[in-house]
C-alpha cells in the first residue's frame, strides 16, 4: 500500500491522510519560511554575546582553539614543572579544572552552560589519583608526540597506544578532556578526533580538506560529518533553514524523499546523542550561513535532552560550550502536545517508565527548560500523561506521513517553539 | 512407689489374662539391682553399641586417671593402650577350642549358589572392562578390592589398658570401687570429671556382658611396699563384685599408680577418629598432662602411637568440696544433710552446713519461719511439716550468689597453650568469665577463638569441653554450637564466618553441669544463665581479635596502597621522561628558549644524567616518604 502511495505521490489522490487537506500549496509554505528565515539570519547578527561581555560575580573558564605550537609549548613547560617536582622530591601532582557538575553554571544570557574555575589537584602519590595523574602523565606526552608530528588521531586510536593503562576507553577519554580543559585548549587543538557519526544531506556545498562537496548529490545517506572542523570551510547554501534530526529512520525517509528539494533545507543528524564534530559543524553551518534551526525530536524526555545539548552544551564539555553550542534551535517536533493534535492513536504511543518521569521532573528543573515557557508547558504535559511517542510514531499513518504532511504542516503553520 | 505399684497392678492381671496359657507367675514383684538396671540401659552411660562402648570405656578410664593424678596435685602421665584380639586368640583366652564350621548353610553369611554365581558374573564383568581399559590406555582407579564380608556375630574384642600415676585405691576398697555400680568417691558437691560412680563399673558390666572376661586391676598408693593386684567381675544380680583373685605383690619400682585392664567388644574402625579426637582434644583442656595413646592389632600397618606431651606444668588448683548453696537444696537433701550433721541445733546447722549463711542471717532466717521455731531448738528434731517450712523459706529468701572458689577452670594460659598446639592459628584471643549461677550452683564459662590455622576447616569449628572434658557428640543441640552459629555476628567483629578459619573453644566448669540427654555428651541452649555467659565470653575473645584484625587488615592495606602506587611509578615517569627526551632533540635543531632552570635540566637529560630510572628513584622514593607518613598518622 505505501509501495503505491510512493508511486502516486504527485497525484492529488493522497487525501486519505489525515490533516492533507489542511496543506495550502507548497508555494504558500515557501514564502512563510522565506520570511522566517530572513527574521532570523537578521536577528543572530545582533547576539553575539561572549563571557567577557558579561560581568559576571565569579570567574568562569573557557578555552579556545590553539595553535599545534602553543599546545606543544604548554605540554612542554607544564612537563618541565613536574620534572623539576620530581627531582626536588616532592612527587608530583596535576592541577585539573572540576568538571563535576557542582562547577556548572547555566548562564541564561549566553543560552549555555559554562565552566566555573575550581579545580582539584590530582597528585600522584595518593591512591585515589595516583592511576588517573599516571593516565594524564601519558596522554600528555602522547599529545605531544601529535603535536610534533602534526598529525590527527582518533580517541580509539588514543587509547589503543597504551590499552594496559587506560584499561577502558571511558578512562583515556575523560583524561583526555581534562588535558584540554588543564592546557586551555579545545579538544580538537588536541588533535584527537572522535570518530565520524554525524551526516548531512541537503542543500549545502562546503570544502573538506581541499575538496568541493556538494550535498544534494552525496546520494541518500549524505555526507558523513568531517571530525576536522578546522579543514572545512567555503560553505554555501541557499536553503531556508537547517532540520535536526534525532534519529536516523527519520533522516533516511526525509532524505530518501528528498525533502530538502521540496523545501529546500540542510538535514543534519548525529543518530542520537551529538557528537563534537556534529555539534562543531552545526555551529559552523549556523553562524556562517545563518539560518534558523529547527529540531526534530522524540517527544521523550531522551529527545529533549539531545536538544539541549546542541543548544546549551553538554556537561561534560561545558568548558568548550562556547564553540560547541549553537544558540537558538526551534523545537519543531514531535511535541507532546502533537499526540493529540495529530490524533496519534494510544497504541503508537508508550507508557514513560519511572525513568522517564524521573528525568522528565528533573528537566524541568534545568534553567535552559525554563527560560522557555513553550519547552515548560510541553514538558509539564508529558509528565503528565506520563506519554512518550518516537518520531515514527507518525507512521502509522503511512511511511511518508512525515514528510509529506506533518512537516509541511508544521512549517506551515510555524508551529515551533 | 507404692501407689505406683498398686495402680499398675490391673493392668498386670488383665494382661496376665489375655495370656491365659502364660502362668500367673507375672505379677510378682521383682526388685533390680542398680547393676541389672544399667545393663539393660547401658546407653544411659554412653554403651549403645560396640563402637561407642569401646569409647566410652576409653574415656571413661582417662578420665578417672586424671582425677585421681590431680587429686593428688600430681601432673598426670597416663598410658592406654588398645589392643585388638583375634577371634582366634579371644578363643584360646577363654578357652574355646576353634571350630570349623561344619554346615555352612547355617551361618547366616552362608552364600547360595545363585548369589555366589552372580557374584563370579560381576567380578568377571569388572575384569572385563578394566582389561578394556587398561588397553585403551586409560587410567582407572583400582576397583575397590572386594570387602572381606564380616558375618553377622563376627565380633571384635579389645584389651584396653589404662595405666596412670595417680593416687592408687586402697587394697580392700578395690572390690567395691569396681564391683558395685553407684559406689564412689566422688558423691561429694564438687566439681569433678565423674559424677556418678559409674563409668568403671559400666566397663566392666559391659565386657561381662560381651566377652566375661574379668576386669584385672593393679595399683600402689604412696608408701605402700606392696602392690595391688585384683582380677575381679561383678555379679550383676546382686550388684556386688565377684573377687576371681585379690592379693599383694611385691612393689620393688616404688611404683604409685593404677592400671585397669579391661577385654571387651568394640568397633575400632568406625570410633578410631573420634577416640583420636577425644585424645587430642583431651590433651588441649589438659596441656599439663602426658598421655601416651597406643593402638596395637596383627596388621603393623594400622597401629597407631600417639604420645601427647606435656607442655606446661601448670596445673589448675584442685577443686574443692564445696557446701550446698541454700536456694538449690530439696527436701530429701535437707534431711540427708541433717541425718549427716554433727551440729546440734537450728542455728549452727543453717550456719555451718551452706554457704552463704552468716550467723546473724541465719537468726534473720529462723525468726522469720514463724513462732515453733527458734536457733535452740535440736535439728534431728524437726517434723516433716517444720523441714517443709524450712525449704519454702530457703527457696523464696535471698542468698548471695555461691563464690566460684570452688572450681577450678582449665584457666586462659591452659587454653590458649592448647589452642596453640591444637590448630597453630594465626591469632588466637581467651577470655575467662567470672563465676556465676545457674540453680545455686556457680559455673565459670571460658572461652577462645582463633582465626586461621593448619588443617582447619573453614567456618565454624567447635571445641566444647565440660568439667574440663571433652565433648564429641551431639554437637549440634548444644550451647556452644547454637551461640556460635546463631548468635555471634561474626562480620561485625571483621570475621567471614563462612571464609575464615574459625576455632570456637568453650570449657565450662561446675559443681553441677547440666548436662541434657542420657550421656554426658551436651548442655542444653535452654539455660539462659549459660548461654548468655557463653555469648559473652565468646564475644570477648572476638572484641580482642577484631582489634589484632584491623590492625592486620589496616597494614596489608597499607601495603596494597603502595603497591598501587608504585605500580604507575614506570608509566608516569617514563611519559615525563620521553617528553623530556623530545624536548632535548627539538632544543637541539631549533632554538626555543627555556629558562635556565630549565635549560639545565634539559641539558642533563641530553647527557643521561637523568635518566628514566632517576624519575623512577626519586619518584618511588616520594611515594615511601608519603607511605611511612601516612602510616605515622595512623598509629598516633
């Protein structure tokens, strides 16, 4: 049945789905967004807010991207002060930003978390830190055989070098924040790499190290997102907005659909929880294209929670917040209060486990939930009918039900908040 | 008894008429010597079956030799020996000529020829696949050869010899010692080993009743110039002993001393390990004593010799007779006691016949039982009501607890030494209760516990002694195993009672001990007196452990600590280093500035003057200085 369907797709035949009627033509829909879009790129000119601006009652560590030298000479002088603690026989002990979250700080008018700038020492003659100022001592030279050789790695690749002492990639990675956190650098500075996860389809043409990518023609499964942010550049588009997407069954219908051609967007996921590269190239595409963000989640407090790290970063990389967030997404879907709009019928959606509520209660306690009213409200209901939905959800009124109708609904009626 | 009688009496005569063949002979009355009465209930004293008999007989020979070397404030040497008797020569003992057996169909091992056929069937059936095997090459336990069938009636007999140093018995009381069952030395309110002038006797009674062989005992008592020589057994019937030989011989060593020897049935196979444990065990409560434990049969190859040395020759004081304690007499006791007096009147002879009466109290006693008494008045006077009287009054008045002076606990050194020698545990911890009462008779619980230990099981293991004997059976009923498994909570005294190696060791001493069951072979957990001064006399041992645990605990965590330290020592110096070494060949090629601190110390790495193992030393030194730190803040 939905073989047929695709096949008449273009066919004024479709009007059994539900709420198809209620489409205006595409025309129509186009010239909203080409409004919105306009109100935003002229919007995010003006906010450009950095820590500094803000005078703020305590300090707050943030770190930048540094050049191969200059982390090199950091590791360096840092290796020298342990060296010379050695030698005068006073062991010796790394002095590690906390990235605990008793050391977060939601700041609402920069829209992210920052990193205040306690610290603890991490000396090695003491059993409780003695293998993580060990793994440290490691990582660092590690970094800085990179830097000389000036070459990128993976964190898997990283851990792989000395997998007696890391025992556990968990241990080499959170070390590996810590170094770049201790040195002030961004992690990419590193020169360590997360393995490629996120993907982007869709209208939008950029270089990646020296070449020309164009995403309209990377074929149904996109382009993989470059780890190396620092290698991509050039980007054009004349698409309206960006689509974020939770999951990748939704990015593959609206890809496989073309969606991007219909409406002309850039479709991004990172299958689940962001990655940096995702979220740097996010950023990137945001400020230097300036278009809205609009976020296609589960209507779980899981979905909401993605959001909030594309938006106000994630904790355990607050100290990077500045270059990792982008400011500003639009919850577009599927908002709890569409389970009923869009008449989604009981056995489509699932009951929330004690988890569920639980983390649900607890987001509404997050600041970036309550600085929105809309985000409040929505959360409140989904505690409250203790309902979840995922995204395909929605197709138990056809596959192409997303595409076709809820979204151009939802765009239509700038049914974002 | 009487009453007893004649209400019994119609049931007798309708029995008796039921059977009207049977003649009316039944009903007369029949009267039973205490010797008939425990040879018919012989597992009263312990002799329920040849094995636990030949046990029995053992301890209870050991036992009257260490009372008897103690009273006499003599460190005990005591040999026993067993020795197995043929059927043969148990024949030519008693003079029986050995008989073939002429219709084998009789016997009741007699085998049929069906089942000797299926027999010869299996065993070639077995040889078949062991040749299998054996040709496979593969290796298989040698079948068990098959058992010498033991037919029914094919008894074992033993010769036990007990040989000690002790008081000896006077020549003519010999006879009586042995020959009449309930006579003994012992009656007395004091805590000793036996109680109830049985145990001879019952060994005697029990090899006349297996093998009718006499008992032969031979003694000396100190500045006698002769010795004893008695071969004697007991006319169950009249419970009087029944003289084979009584006379004197030559005593030229200046020998003191007693030996018994006693031929009676047995089973050493099954009891050989708990004989064994009784003699180990009983060398732990009595480290003061030599035992010298022998067992001799015709195959070399199951003797056994085990000679249990002396290891201190401190002895326990001896116990002393002690008076009644006023709350725990009975009427009967009250009339013993003032049939045996020599006191003349009320007064002295509350005063001087219990303890705990002062003379002022006992006037306090006699006002208070009402106005026809008075301290004058003559004691073999009193009327059955007035004795009543009395024994309501001495169970409702209030008396000091009885002193504990009277006994004589085996004492903390004692076991410890025999905890020691018995387990050699890693850490061991006694403690001795102060005397306290159970129905007007004062006991001292003591207790140790050690935690590790050669051939110790783990868990619980359990040493009970009672009046300084061991105890072997009925184990789990008693006390000691229910406080320890039940009511001790080990973890809390950081011990694994699962995990650990854990030796429980209770001796507690009485006048009285209360034993449950037939034999002297348990206390009861019903005696709350008992068990709580058990509970906490373990509990006081552990207290002492717990203490010796931590810091052992404490110690080799300390050692794990630095060991985790030093374990990275290699990986953060060697990281620190190798960045070094870049350093010095990228300061070699380029010209980055360092300061001079650090440039000397980069120049020094150039020139191996500090090297990875400098990093290492230093580094591994820091962490032992922050080690023996911590380590002195811990102990202050």
């Amino acid at each position: 049945m939905a073989d047929n369907k695709k096949r008449r797709r273009k066919d004024p035949a479709g009007d059994e789905l539900p709420f198809k009627n209620k489409l205006k033509p595409d025309s129509a829909i186009m010239e909203t967004l080409k409004q919105f879009s306009a109100s935003s790129s002229s919007s995010s000119v003006s906010q450009t807010l950095t820590l500094q601006d803000l005078s703020l009652p305590f300090r707050c560590r943030e770190v930048a991207d540094l050049s191969l030298s200059s982390v090199q000479s950091n590791i360096e002088s840092l290796i020298l002060r342990i060296a010379h603690s050695i030698l005068s026989g006073h062991g010796f002990s790394f002095d590690v930003p906390s990235r605990s979250a008793a050391n977060q700080l939601y700041v609402p008018e920069l829209d992210r978390i920052v990193l205040k700038d306690k610290s603890s020492l991490r000396p090695f003659a003491n059993i409780s830190t003695v293998r993580k100022s060990a793994i440290t001592a490691r990582i660092l030279q590690l970094i800085h055989q990179l830097c000389i050789k000036g070459i990128h790695v993976t964190k898997r690749d990283l851990f792989y070098t000395d997998v007696k002492l890391f025992q556990d990639q968990i241990q080499s990675d959170a070390v590996l924040d810590d170094v770049s956190c201790m040195l002030g650098c961004t992690r990419s500075s590193l020169n360590v790499v997360a393995a490629e996860k996120g993907v982007v389809v869709g209208r939008l043409i950029f270089s990646d190290n020296g070449d020309m990518i164009d995403c309209t023609k990377m074929g149904m499964g996109g382009k993989a997102i470059p780890p190396n942010i620092d290698r991509v550049g050039d980007m054009q588009s004349d698409a309206l907005f960006i689509l974020l997407v939770e999951k990748d069954a939704a990015y593959m219908r609206l890809a496989e659909d073309r969606f991007y051609n219909r409406f002309p967007c850039i479709i991004v996921t990172a299958k689940g929880q962001p990655d940096v590269s995702t979220r740097l190239f996010l950023r990137k595409m945001k400020t230097e294209l300036k278009l809205p963000v609009l976020a296609l989640v589960d209507s779980d407090p899981y979905g909401l929670k993605i959001l909030s790290v594309y938006g106000c970063g994630s904790k355990n990389m607050s100290y990077d917040s500045a270059n990792l967030t982008t400011p500003d997404i639009k919850w577009l879907g599927v908002r709890p209060s569409d389970l009923d709009k869009y008449k989604i019928p009981e056995q489509c959606r699932l009951p929330m486990t004690e988890q569920d509520i639980k983390t649900g209660k607890d987001l509404l306690e997050e600041d970036f939930v309550k600085k929105n009213p809309g985000w409040v409200e929505e959360l409140t209901l989904m505690v409250k009918t203790k309902q979840k939905a995922e995204i395909q959800a929605l197709s138990t009124f056809g596959f192409q039900y997303l595409s076709e109708v809820y979204l151009p609904l939802k765009l239509q009626q700038k049914d974002w908040l | 008894m009487d009453g007893d009688g004649s209400s019994e009496s119609p049931i007798e005569t309708k029995k008796a008429k039921s059977k009207t063949p049977r003649k009316p002979k039944e009903t007369i009355l029949k009267q039973k010597s205490p010797a008939e009465f425990f040879a018919e209930n012989k597992n009263i004293a312990g002799f329920d079956n040849p094995g636990k008999s030949l046990y029995t007989t053992v301890r209870e020979l050991v036992e009257n030799s260490l009372d008897s070397a103690e009273s006499i404030s003599e460190l005990p040497v005591v040999e026993i020996t067993i020795e197995e008797i043929g059927k043969s020569k148990f024949n030519s003992m008693i003079g029986l000529v050995d008989r073939e057996r002429v219709d084998a169909a009789l016997y009741d091992d007699y085998e049929t020829e069906k089942a000797r056929e299926k027999r010869l069937a299996k065993e070639a059936r077995a040889q078949e696949m062991q040749a299998k095997n054996a040709a496979l090459g593969k290796k298989v336990k040698d079948t068990p050869a098959s058992k010498a069938i033991k037919g029914r009636g094919e008894a074992s007999f033993y010769r036990v010899t007990c040989k000690d140093n002790g008081k000896g018995m006077p020549h003519d009381d010999i006879p009586n010692m042995f020959g009449r069952v309930l006579s003994g030395t012992k009656y007395g309110l004091k805590q000793t080993r036996g109680k109830f002038g049985l145990g001879a006797k019952m060994a005697l009674i029990w090899s006349k009743m297996s093998t009718g062989l006499p008992i032969e005992i031979t003694s000396s008592m100190k500045n006698q110039n002769y010795v004893s020589f008695c071969r004697l057994d007991i006319d169950i019937h009249k419970n009087i002993p029944h003289v084979h030989l009584h006379e004197k011989r030559e005593n030229k060593e200046h020998w003191r001393g007693a030996e018994i020897q006693v031929v009676i049935e047995g089973n050493w196979t099954t009891y050989r390990s708990k004989i064994l444990h009784y003699m180990r065990q009983m060398a732990v409560i009595t480290p003061y004593a030599q035992f010298l434990f022998k067992f001799v049969s015709d195959a070399p190859d199951k003797n056994v010799s085990i000679r249990f040395a002396r290891r201190t020759d401190v002895m326990p004081p001896i116990p002393m007779e002690t008076k009644h304690h006023p709350s725990s007499v009975d009427l009967l006791l009250i009339k013993r006691l003032i049939a045996e007096t020599s006191k003349q009147n009320l007064l002295q002879f509350l005063q001087h016949e219990f303890v705990n009466i002062s003379k002022s109290y006992a006037e306090r006693l006699i006002g208070e039982m009402g106005p026809d008494f008075g301290s004058k008045m003559t004691v073999k006077s009193l009327t059955s009501q007035q004795l009543v009287r009395i024994h309501q009054l001495l169970r409702q008045a209030k008396f000091d607890d009885p002193s504990g002076h009277c006994l004589s606990p085996a004492g903390e050194y004692n076991l410890r030494l025999g905890i020691i020698k018995e387990l050699h545990p890693d850490m061991v911890a006694t403690y001795s209760g102060s005397a306290q009462v159970f129905e007007g008779h004062p006991f001292i619980v003591e207790a140790g516990v050690s935690v590790g230990g050669k051939n110790v099981k783990q868990g619980l293991n359990i040493f009970r002694f009672a009046n300084r004997i061991p105890l072997l059976f009925e184990q789990g009923a008693d006390v000691v195993t229910r406080t320890a498994h039940k009511r001790i909570n080990w973890s809390s005294y950081k011990i694994n009672q699962m995990q650990d190696k854990i030796g429980v060791f209770v001796s507690i001493v009485s006048t009285k001990i209360p034993f449950k069951g037939t034999g002297k072979e348990y206390i009861g957990d019903d005696i709350t007196e008992i068990a709580s001064a058990v509970k906490y006399a373990i509990q006081q041992c552990c207290v002492q452990l717990k203490s010796k645990i931590v810091k052992k605990m404490h110690a080799r965590e300390q050692q794990e600590r630095k060991r985790n330290l030093s374990r990275y020592i290699p990986d953060a110096s060697g990281a620190v280093y190798n960045v070094l070494k870049e350093m010095t060949q990228l300061h070699a090629s380029k010209k980055i500035r360092y300061g001079d601190d650090d440039a000397e110390l980069l120049s020094k790495v150039s020139e191996n003057l500090i090297t990875k193992e400098t990093l290492c030393e230093k580094l591994s030194k820091h962490v032992e200085q922050v080690y023996s730190l911590a380590l002195c803040v811990k102990v202050s």
